[in-house]
C-alpha cells in the first residue's frame, strides 16, 4: 500500500514543498518527503488511516511547518514568507489545481537547458516519480554512481543559476516539450517493461506516465502532436498490461495473449489521441511508435495482423531516426511473414553494444538470432543463441520465458 502511495503522491508531494520552499532546499524536501512515507510505513502496521492520501498530505503539511522552523529563524522566516516563494499562503499550495500547477513546472525545471539531458532525465526520474539512485541506473542501463553524479550536478547548476519554479516562456516551449517527452517515456517504458529482477510491469510507472501527459495536454499552450502520438502509444501499451502475465507469474508473449483482456477503453482513447497528433504540424519519433501500436491493438487475432504495414511503418521510422531496436523489430516481422534472409540481414546489422542490457534481446527476443536459426532448421545454433540471451537477462521472468522456449524447441524437435 505504502509503495503504490509513494509512486503516485512523492512526485506531488515533493512538487507542493518546492513551490513553498523554493528549489534552492530541494535536497532537504526530498529528504522529508522519504522521512513522511517512512513514518507512514511504520505507523501503517498498526492501522491503516481511512484516507491515506489525505494523512500524507496532512504529514506533508506538518513536515513543511518542521522544515521552514530548520531552515531560518523566526524573524528571517517572516521575511521569507512575505517576500519569496513561500509567499504563497500555506492551504492555498494543497489545493488540487495548485497542486497539478506546481508539477508541471516541476517537469520544466527538469528540462532546463541548464542541465544536460542526461541530468534531465536523472533529475526527473528521482524528484518527479520517486525513483530511487538503483531505478535510475537500471533504467538508464548506467552505474549508481554514475547517477548520483548527475543529480549532484543537477541540483548545483539549478542552485548556481537560481533557478526558480515556473514555466518557460513562451518561445521556450517547443524546445523543451522534446525533454519532458523523454522522460515521460523512459518512466513508462520502465514500467511496461522493468529491467527489475523480480518484476516484469510497473503499473504504478505506468500510470504515472498517463497522468504526466494528461497534465501536460490540459494546458492548451503545451498541445502537440507529439504529446498526443506519445499519449496514443501510452495507452495502446497499457491497454494490454493484463494480458502480458498470466496466473502463474509467466509471461506472455504477444502471439498468445488473450486479447479479450486488452482494455477497449484506452484503445479508443488511444485511437482519438493518435488521431488528434495529426492536426499539428510536428511530428516524431512516437508517431510512429503510436502507428504501429495501433496496427496490433487493431488486429483481432495475431495472425489478421497487417504484417506488411507494420513493416512499412517500421522503415520509415528507421528512415528518420535510425536505431538497432528498430533493425531488430524488423527482423522479428521478416521472419513472421517468412522472409528469413531478409531477417538475417537486419540481425547481421546490428550493433550489439547498442543494446546494452537489452542485448539478450538479440539472442532470443521473439523474431531474434535463436527464432531465425530455429526456423532454418539449424536447432544447434538456435539454442545456442537462447543460452546467450538467458546468460546476459536479467529479468527472472524473461529468463523463464526463455527457458520456456527452449524446452519446446527441443521437445518438438524430439518428436520430430
């Protein structure tokens, strides 16, 4: 309970204290904002209060009364409170739209081109969604130190530059909407598919990522195509979280989910949002992602699947924004639709190193090196490839799911 509270209230939380305090006390809200959900783990055990939502913002407020008693005195906080960005009147930074308001210039801040976009999107992770230093060095496929270095970084140069709370300006806007795209993508994509051990899907993450965009599109001067083709793919994903695990904790691949399970509802809003983006002049790299995504959501079964127009769209986007994971997305549909030297080719181009630790993905990833030797007949090399991909996952399902494959491989080759 108190983990699915943190994923949902730190971000808004630790956006409320900022606009209070100010950025310049970051480090130290962060750290009252951890100290209120540890306190509500403990007093948790014993009783669970009826509205916990409303008990952390109440701990929330009360921790905001301790932390502006630690940081002045009486007589400087009187100043502070009449002059800075504490100004604002205590109850007033609680309310909802205060509340939405004070996040959404949180993701800005974020974006700052003061800050690198490797700092940005570290930054993010740990002061909008609560990541922790391991989550965001797992999701960036980087060492914890290497991310605590960044946030260190970060939060001088927003001290150093005297950056405050508040939105960019207008002719600002365009360029710092890429950024806030990014990082809402990497916490939806940490949450779709989690390079955790023990855990394959964040719904939490996932979520939070729909909320961000949902706040992002109720402000008119922040709509864009590409935040409605990057809302589009958000839904059209989340739309089949319950199909991608079964009831023994498995995996699921995409040939046989269930799809009665897929959520219509987020379709359809899928379906309205992509086709919103294509009202504005900009366009993206999750434009495509949202085209294809839609093309599977709209397929009634795996094999009425418009293989070739996927295939079409997927070459586009590789026109326009190269990527390996594109290469071998493409593969994985020459090999369904029985074209294996075309999917040998576009193995054979990718640079594994690209992959970092999604390189089992080559091995043995649907349509990757193991599928296409399994295919030619050539089981040798086929399960050589899946203990390739075994050996670099990670992920305790995905290494299952592998082994899984393995076994039907050689099964059926026994009957064979």
């Amino acid at each position: 309970m108190v983990d699915h509270l943190f994923r949902h209230q730190y971000g808004k939380m630790v956006a409320i204290l900022t606009n209070f305090f100010g950025l310049a006390h970051l480090e130290l809200i962060e750290d009252a904002v951890q100290d209120t959900f540890i306190k509500a783990a403990l007093k948790w055990r014993q009783q669970q209060p009826d509205q916990p939502e409303a008990w952390l913002m109440k701990a929330a407020k009360n921790r905001t009364i301790d932390l502006l008693r630690q940081i002045k005195s009486e007589k400087e906080r009187h100043l502070k409170i009449n002059s800075g960005p504490a100004s604002i009147p205590l109850q007033d930074i609680f309310m909802d739209h205060e509340v939405q308001d004070s996040q959404l210039r949180m993701i800005f801040v974020a974006c700052h081109p003061a800050l690198s976009r490797e700092e940005q999107i570290a930054f993010a992770l740990k002061t909008i969604s609560g990541f922790s230093m391991k989550e965001i060095a797992t999701a960036l496929l980087k060492k914890d130190e290497t991310i605590k270095k960044r946030l260190i970084r970060a939060r001088k140069k927003i001290i150093d530059r005297n950056l405050t709370l508040s939105y960019p300006e207008p002719h600002e806007i365009e360029s710092r909407m890429a950024g806030v795209l990014q990082i809402i993508y990497l916490i939806f994509n940490e949450g779709f598919h989690s390079a955790k051990a023990d855990a394959l899907i964040s719904k939490d993450l996932c979520g939070e990522s729909i909320r961000l965009c949902k706040l992002l599109l109720q402000k008119e001067n922040f709509r864009q195509g590409s935040l409605y083709a990057l809302f589009a793919l958000l839904c059209f994903h989340s739309a089949r979280l319950d199909s991608k695990i079964n009831h023994n904790n498995e995996i699921v691949d995409l040939e046989h989910q269930d799809r009665s399970k897929w959520y219509l509802p987020l379709i359809v809003l899928g379906n309205n949002s992509y086709q919103k983006s294509n009202e504005f002049e900009d366009w993206s790299v999750y434009h495509f992602e949202a085209a294809i995504a839609a093309e599977h959501v709209r397929a009634i079964s795996f094999k009425n699947t418009d293989w070739q127009r996927i295939l079409e769209l997927y070459e586009q986007f590789y026109s326009y924004s190269p990527a390996d994971q594109i290469l071998l997305s493409m593969a994985a549909i020459h090999l369904q639709i029985g074209e294996l030297d075309m999917a040998k080719q576009k193995l054979d181009q990718i640079d594994g190193k690209q992959l970092g630790q999604r390189l089992y993905l080559l091995y043995g990833a649907y349509g990757a090196y193991g599928d296409y030797y399994y295919k030619s007949k050539n089981l040798a090399k086929a399960l050589a490839k899946i203990d390739l991909a075994i050996q670099h996952c990670s992920n305790n399902l995905e290494k299952q799911y592998l082994a899984n494959k393995r076994n039907i491989w050689i099964s059926k080759a026994n009957k064979g």
